[in-house]
C-alpha cells in the first residue's frame, strides 16, 4: 500500500465518472519539486459536482468511495489506502488554470497529474499562510522555477503587488 | 587496533563551523530537491508515515494544559499552585 494505491483508486474513480479531471496539489505536489517534508494529507483539486439543488458538493465522492469500503475520515479528509485525501473544489480562476495546465506525471508507474511549479508558487503567494511563505521561499532557493512564467501567472491573477510585497518582506533583506 | 585511542578525550572530533553545518544542509536540500520522482516518493512516504505516527503519540499524551505546565515549570517541576492559590487559579 503507498501512494501509488490511492492514486489508482482516484483514477478509477475518474473512469467511472465520478470524478472529473484531478490534479494534485498542496504538499505532496510541492514536495515533488522541493525538498520533501512531512504531510499527512493528499490534496486533490477538482470540480465539485452540482447536486440537483445545484449546490457543489464532493458528497459523491465519498458516497463512491464508501461503496468501495474506504469509511474513515481524518478530519475533513477520507482515508484511501493509507493516505487521508482530500477533495478541494477549483475555488478562483487560478485554481482552475492550475488544473487545466497541470502537468502528466507517472507516480509509481500510475499516470496523474500535477500542478507545475509555477502555479504552485503563485498558489503559495495568493494564499498567503504562513507555511505557504515558507514553502515559496524554498521554491525560490531551489531556483529551478521558470520566473517568466511565473510572472505572467501573477499578471494574469493580479497577484503582482502581492509579490512586490512579498519580495520587499522576505527576499530584499538577504 | 592497538593505536586506538581509549579514552574520550583521546578521540579526535572536529566541531564543524557554522558555515560547514550551512554548507552541509544545503547540499542536502539540493540533493533532496533533485531526487527522481519515485524516490522522493519513498521519501515522502515515510515522513507521511513519521507524520501519523508523530499525531498518534501526541494524541497518548497526558491532558495537561498549557498553563499547568508553565506553574509547573516556574514551580519546579513539582506540580506546586503559586502561594494560596485555589485549584483553577494557576492560570498564568
């Protein structure tokens, strides 16, 4: 059992129709780029589906998954073969391009998808928690990030003054 | 074998400079950074699986809280309530 086994499942689910496209986000996309550290959760960004009252809701998402015996919950996330997963909806525009644009990655021989280092990075920016400064600031010291790129996405989602700032507070000084 | 020291203090060590212990974490971080897909995979297997097991022996910690620890601590150690105090009232 390892992460190869849930991303099976999640692409299982894809198959069947319950799941839209998917990419993974969060730490364990970040840390396929950085220096790994330690995550407890699988962050999978996808479209939520409209209940017929129209509300989004990842409720067929666990209905699936409890039908195939995966029951327990760590917090808002459900346990699929030893990885706690969780479903997060395409919040803004930048979410859904990070999706869009994600990049095909073979995980222990299983296909899925990644969101890019660029987006990541302009993801960390926008959400602005302390872990995702620290986690932009190790994505700038790996160095490998495409800057113009990365500049283009902060254009396209007015996060440039956010970077500015952020430049002024944590990288200036050095 | 005979030439080997046998006391501590006949043991050579080398205190690294604070440059040597920089220098080394970060060709760890660049080597960690670069790691094939899968490998790093494994990687972060096991620090998910540290991780679990770090929440697990938090949760079989004794319920204390954080401000009965302190007067313990300013205490000494010996679980003592500051002079007069009332059970409750070595909140600080």
């Amino acid at each position: 059992m390892g992460i190869e086994a849930t991303l099976r499942v999640l692409n299982e689910m894809q198959a069947a129709g319950v799941l839209a496209d998917y990419a993974i986000g969060g730490a364990v996309a970040a840390f396929l780029y950085i220096e790994p550290a330690t995550t407890l959760d699988l962050d999978i960004f996808t479209a939520w589906t409209p209940s017929p009252g129209g509300l989004l809701t990842p409720q067929p998402f666990y209905e699936y998954l409890a039908g195939r015996g995966y029951k327990n919950y760590e917090q808002e996330a459900i346990v699929v073969e030893g990885w706690a997963v969780q479903f997060l909806p395409l919040g803004n525009s930048l979410l859904e391009e990070a999706l869009k644009e994600a990049a095909d990655v073979k995980i222990k021989g299983v296909l899925t998808r990644v969101f890019t280092r660029e987006h990541l990075m302009a993801i960390c920016l926008q959400t602005g928690r302390q872990k995702d400064t620290i986690r932009l600031l190790q994505f700038i010291q790996e160095g490998s990030a495409d800057m113009e790129r990365f500049a283009e996405i902060l254009q396209r989602y007015n996060l440039s003054q956010a970077w500015e700032t952020f430049q002024t507070r944590h990288l200036k000084s050095r | 074998m005979g030439d080997l020291p046998n006391t501590p203090s006949e043991i050579p060590v080398k205190f690294l400079t604070v440059e040597e212990i920089y220098a080394a974490k970060e060709a760890r971080r660049k080597y960690l950074a670069k790691l094939p897909i899968d490998q790093k995979i494994d990687l972060i297997e096991q620090l998910h699986e540290f991780g679990k097991t770090m929440i697990e022996a938090r949760k079989s910690l004794p319920k204390q809280g954080a401000s009965e620890t302190l007067v313990r601590c300013a205490a000494g150690g010996k679980g003592q309530r500051p002079e007069g105090g009332q059970p409750g009232s070595e909140r600080v």
